[in-house]
C-alpha cells in the first residue's frame, strides 16, 4: 500500500450506467460537499457498461480530479456488480454509496458521517423523504418490499431501496454479493453484528434521463428476499427447513392415506364386499393430481434454493467476481 492509499479517509462509491447527463452536476456538488469535509477522501465511479457518453465524460471528468477514480467494466453486469467492484476497489475506512441519476442528494452525506463518528453504528441508511415518484407504480410496492423485508430479515428500515448509505469499510469488504443482493447489504451483514440506523434524506427529481426501475424490479427484489431469508435462516442448518416441509407434508399425506383407507374400510362394514371393492380411492384423478403438484412444488423449491447455495459457494469458495473490469483510469499521485 502506498502513501496515497494510507491517507484514504472517505469513499464515495457510483454506479453509472447510461447517467451521462447527470454526472457533471453530480461530481460538481460531490467535490463542494468533500472538500468542505476536510478529510481526505477518493470518488470511485464505476461504469457499467453504459452504451451512452457516460464513459467519455468521466474520462473528463478524471482527467480535472485526480481523486476521481473510474472502474469501467466490459459489459452491463447490474448495479450489484456495480457496488460490488466499487466495494472491493474503495481505500477509505468509510465508504458511502450514491446513485449517479442526481436523486440522491450529496448534500446528505455529512449527515450521515456525522452519525456514523457518533461510533454506535456501522451502516447508516437514508431514508427518503417526500419521494417524487408515482404512488402506484413506485412507491406502494416499495412500502410493501419495505416492510417485507424488515420483518423477514429482522434488520429494520423504512427505505431499503436507497441507495445513500454510509458503510464501515470491514463490513461491506466482509460481504459477498451477487444477484441483486445489493439492497439487502445490511440484512446479510447481520451474521457479524452490525448495528444499523437511518436518518431523513431528500429526495429529487431526476433531471436528465430515465429511470432503470419499474414494477419487474419489485418481483425481483422478492424473490431474492427468499434467498436471503433461507441464508440467514438455513443456510448452515437445511435439514431444519426441508425436514420440517418433509415432516409436514409426509404427515399430511399420512393422514390423508388414514382418513381414505378408514373411509373405504368403514364403507366395507356397512355396505358389505361390493361396497368396499365400489369405493376406490388408488385411482382418483384428484388424489393423483394433488400429490403430484405438492410433488412438483416441492422440487421446484428446493432446486431454487440449492441453486443460490451453490452459487453461493462457487463465488466465495472459488473467489470469482461476479464483474470484469476492462480498466481502471486514475492519477498515480493524488495532491
């Protein structure tokens, strides 16, 4: 490590993909904010395979700030991959995340420092205020994902989706991440023991470009909240989780076996042989059905969730990214 690296205080991570209209005004306020800190600190962008200018104009934009550092990757890999490559690239003892569309207000971000050198927390999250965004489409269903969330994972905030958040360095660099898992950082930091807090953040319109998220990004964002659920829960003890559906389901179908053998046998006795040979039960289409969708279900479910632990395990144990990086552009000395 070099001594460029030693006086890294503060990170602020971006992930970029096609927010070429809005990275000017976002570096301009993020310098005035920094600089006003008086802490060192380093910009570090990351391009995710953006199809418009958005490389071009944070080349400019490096080549004015050599405390800007811009990790370009060679295809669109998602905003995961996107945090985290800023994550494993970062150098401060804090890193804060930002989205590159101008939303997210710099503004906020000694706020969140500020609680953060209180020294009681290790992940500070915004939670935005007066969202300018439709009720239906956007807001409802990330009340709903909110809430959902907080009580699956036991990790308790108002606005998961935020991207403004302040992070001590070992807790994020102790994540592994994939899918779309970056939203659920705090609630899988949990396993370390974090402790997490949010404060009031603006909110703004955004003001050049369209937004990435709509209502698929809401079903997404569910079901990988099962996959973080049974990693909290399971993930080192599945036979709790398969064995209690097994028991479930097998005493179900036990019970279900009982009650047609008991019918067939009691129909027997009071109608005789030809009753009890009339009453079939093997045969039933309904009966056949049934067992086979509940057969059905729970193959399909445990496939899912074998899939994410293998996924899992082939990420950590193999210490594959998740990301290629084409280059990285940065100053070799930073003033």
């Amino acid at each position: 490590m070099d001594k460029s690296e030693t006086q890294i205080d503060l990170s602020i991570v971006i992930p970029v993909y096609n927010e070429a209209g809005n990275l000017a005004a976002l570096h301009d306020e993020l310098t005035a904010v920094l600089r006003g800190l008086g802490r060192p600190y380093e910009i570090v962008a990351v391009d995710d395979g953006s199809t418009d200018d958005s490389l071009q104009v944070l080349r400019q934009l490096q080549q004015e700030n050599p405390r800007l550092r811009v990790i370009t990757f060679r295809r669109n890999f998602g905003q995961t991959a996107a945090f985290a490559a800023g994550f494993d690239y970062a150098r401060g003892e804090v890193i804060v995340t930002i989205d590159a569309d101008g939303q997210n207000d710099p503004a906020d971000i000694p706020r969140l420092l500020q609680v953060m050198a209180e020294g009681r927390y290790d992940i500070v999250s915004g939670w935005r205020q007066a969202r300018k965004e439709p009720f239906i489409t956007r807001r409802l269903p990330s009340m709903a994902a909110n809430r959902l969330i907080s009580r699956s994972t036991g990790v308790s905030l108002h606005d998961y989706g935020c991207s403004l958040k302040a992070y001590r360095s070992e807790v994020v660099k102790n994540v592994h991440l994939y899918g779309e898992l970056h939203r659920f950082i705090p609630a899988l930091a949990g396993w370390m023991g974090v402790r997490v807090t949010e404060i009031p953040v603006s909110d703004r319109p955004r003001a050049y470009g369209r937004s990435k998220y709509d209502l698929s990004r809401t079903v997404r964002v569910l079901l990988d909240l099962f996959t973080v659920s049974y990693l909290l829960s399971f993930s080192s003890r599945p036979m709790q989780l398969f064995g209690l559906i097994g028991l479930t389901l097998g005493g179900s179908g036990g019970l279900i076996g009982l009650y047609l053998a008991g019918a067939k046998i009691a129909r027997g006795i009071l109608e005789g042989a030809e009753g009890f040979r009339a009453y079939r039960i093997g045969t039933s289409p309904w009966l056949m059905l049934a067992v086979l969708f509940i057969v059905l279900g729970v193959q399909f479910v445990a496939m899912g969730l074998l899939g994410e632990v293998m996924t899992r395990t082939y990420h950590e144990a193999q210490g594959k990214p998740i990301y290629a990086i084409r280059e990285i552009i940065e100053s070799k000395e930073v003033e």
